[in-house]
C-alpha cells in the first residue's frame, strides 16, 4: 500500500491496541468510525423482524474446534445479552474435502471438529471484540454456531460468516433454508477457498442454493467497500498457514500462484447477500490478530473488510 510503512503503530493511519487476555490485539485505529447508535439500533430492529424471532434464539453452546489451539477460554461477559452476535454457519463435510482428517477423529458435524469450525472460536472473539470497539453496536463477543437444519433458530441471525467453502456440501434441505434466509434479508460472507478444486467443491453447493444467480466479482465503487472504510487498495491475505510454510509443502502449494477476488452474490435489488474472499484467508487475519508473527497489515486489512461487510449487511 503506497505511503504505509510496515511499522505496526503506523498502518493505516494509527493502530488501537486491545489487550486480550495475556495477548493484543492490533487493529485500525476507531476514530473516523463513529456510527449512529439509534440508527444502527433501528437497523437492526428492523433485520430481526425481517428474518427471525429474537426470542426463540437457542442457548449458547460451545463446539470442539478442528484447530486445538482456537480452544480457548471464555470470556468474562460471555452470558450477557447483547444487539449483534457473530454467527457461523455449521454444515456437513464434503467427501473429498482438503481437512477430511479431524483432529478429535471422524466426527459428526453436528457436534463440532469438523471444517466449518476452523479459525472458531478465536477468530469469531477476536473480530467481535474488535468491531465492539471500532464501532458503536452493542457487540457481544462469543459466537454463535448456527445449523441450517434447525429451521426454528436459523432465522434468528442476521449475519453469518462461514470459512472452508472447498470443504462445505448442504444437503437440499439446507440450501433451500440459507436460500430463503438470504431472500428475506440475511447475509453471510464466506471465506477461506483457495484455487479450482477447492472452487469446485464450493460451486457445487452454492448452485444448489442459487441456480439462477451468478458469482461476480464486487466492483470497487460498490457500497459494501465504502460504508464505513474506503477499500479501494484490497490485497491477498494469506493465512497463517502459509507464512509459516511460505510456498513449499503441501498447504504452501495451496496458495501458489493465486490472486485474491472478491465476489458476490446480489439479489433482485442489487443487494449483496453473499460476500466472498476467494483466494484469501481473512478469518486467519482475525484469529492471529493477537499473535506479533503474524504481520498487521493482513489483520489490519482483514478487520476493515469485516466491519463493512457487517455494517453494509445492516443497512442494506
């Protein structure tokens, strides 16, 4: 990025730092991010209605994470009730799927340890915390896991955010429901997809949920690049994964030779429901922002991304 030295507390005009536990956490800086908290309530209100029955949400629960290390502790505040939650989308495993070895053994996806828990919890915390921070919502910072086959709690939320789209597959149950939950207002950004096996695999179950809607690339001067931070520099972001192996090796080889998109989905009134970063890793960007190896240009980008994605899903 021209005119950014890669000194940590000068990226992207200053940095705040968010102490975590025994860690920090580095991200932009919140002073420019001043959102209205009536309208931003409003907002809200308004999606709740639209999608789902606040009420009925079912209780907190935490699953085994495939990734031993994003077990961790939960916070202090994690009981109290809050506007916004991070939702992630559960689903069942493809049967070629680059992680079909668990870390716990074959699971049940139902139950946790499978792909669609890599980067959780940590990443989901960290970016929460995060966007609690950068903006005015009323954040709360634990997750919560959302499975398209509970039909009765599915509609509760808002935002969904899911990664390993290559190891996904939705059952038509499934598609049918996220279709219809996209339709009356919801929103889901995908992450984590790396190259044409891994696109393929993702294809497979997003034609089931629209076969007549294309993927396309975002134009820059789209809103969702703009509502709140203005993305017009956007740069791969690689995972943790990747820096620690460079380009060798067998998950190295998973990133060489890509370039990041940055795709979607709209809908009949040019509202995007789906968002994607295909050729990038922006949950590792939330999940090691706490950890100095991992350079804060990538979490600084990844956090950005995130809060425009949330605060477009919001108002649009």
């Amino acid at each position: 990025m021209p005119g950014v030295t890669p000194r940590r507390e000068e990226l992207f005009q200053c940095i705040t730092v968010l102490e975590f536990g025994p860690r920090r956490i580095w991200y932009p800086s919140g002073k420019a991010v001043q959102l209205n908290s009536q309208r931003a309530l409003g907002l809200l209100a308004a999606g709740f209605l639209a999608i789902g029955v606040v009420w009925s949400q079912k209780p907190f629960r935490v699953y085994p994470s495939m990734e031993g290390y994003d077990n961790i502790a939960l916070p202090d505040d994690w009981q109290s009730k809050k506007e916004w939650t991070q939702a992630r989308l559960m689903y069942p495993q493809h049967p070629d799927a680059r992680f079909s070895r668990y870390r716990y053994g074959r699971m049940d996806w139902r139950e946790g340890g499978t792909s669609w828990t890599q980067d959780y919890p940590r990443a989901d915390r960290h970016f929460a915390t995060a966007l609690k921070r950068l903006t005015r919502l009323d954040v709360r910072v634990t997750e919560q896991p959302s499975n398209p086959d509970d039909v009765d709690d599915f509609f509760n939320w808002p935002w969904l955010v899911v990664g390993e789209m290559g190891d996904w597959q939705l059952t038509d149950p499934q598609a049918k429901t996220l279709r219809e939950y996209l339709l009356r207002g919801g929103f889901i950004y995908m992450d984590d997809f790396w190259g044409p096996e891994e696109y393929g695999r993702f294809a497979e179950s997003m034609t089931r949920v629209f076969p007549d809607r294309p993927v396309v690339e975002i134009e820059d001067a789209d809103p969702i690049f703009h509502v709140v931070y203005d993305l017009d520099d956007r740069y791969q972001v690689p995972g943790m994964w990747a820096l620690r192996g460079g380009r060798g090796g067998w998950m190295g080889q998973r990133a060489a030779g890509t370039k990041a998109h940055w795709m979607g989905i709209y809908d009949d009134h040019n509202r995007l429901m789906v968002a994607m970063s295909f050729n990038s890793d922006v949950g590792d960007s939330w999940e090691w922002a706490d950890e100095p190896s991992y350079p804060e240009k990538y979490s600084a980008l990844g956090i950005r991304l995130g809060v425009n994605y949330v605060v477009y899903s919001m108002s649009h």
